[in-house]
C-alpha cells in the first residue's frame, strides 16, 4: 500500500510511524507539530528544529482543522 495524501502536504504511510499523518516528504509527525506549538514553541523554532518548510507547517494546522471540523461534540446534561 502506498502514501494516500490526507490533506495537501498531509500523507498517510504504513510504512511511516505506522500510518500516522505526516508532513509530506518527511517523517515529521503532524502532533508533534501541534504538540510543540501547543507546549510553547513558536512555528518558527518548529521549523527550524525538524526541517521544514512554512508550507509544511500551515498543512499540519490545516489537517487538524479539517479533522476538527468533521468531528461532532456531543454534550451530555
């Protein structure tokens, strides 16, 4: 099987971290990114610590929206 592309610059690979979504062209996880700006670095110092591009990063940002946004919240009260 091969690399299906989740999201532009967004890949699945089974033969990359199991699956898990990455940046297109690396094995740069798209939570590691998520995490490390969560957790307080600037995009800047991301991209600068994996090798990666602006482009690359704004793909990690746009996946998680687009997976954010089909998800449904159900609230219980």
């Amino acid at each position: 099987m091969q690399a299906v592309e989740l999201y532009p610059g967004v890949v699945a690979d089974p033969q990359i971290l199991g699956g898990k979504p990455v940046i297109k062209g690396t094995r740069v996880p798209v939570s590691l990114v998520l995490g490390k700006v969560a957790g307080g670095m600037s995009i800047d110092e991301v991209r600068d610590e994996y090798y990666l591009t602006d482009g690359g990063i704004r793909a990690a940002f746009g996946y998680a929206a687009q997976q954010i946004n089909s998800d449904t919240i159900l609230i219980h009260r």
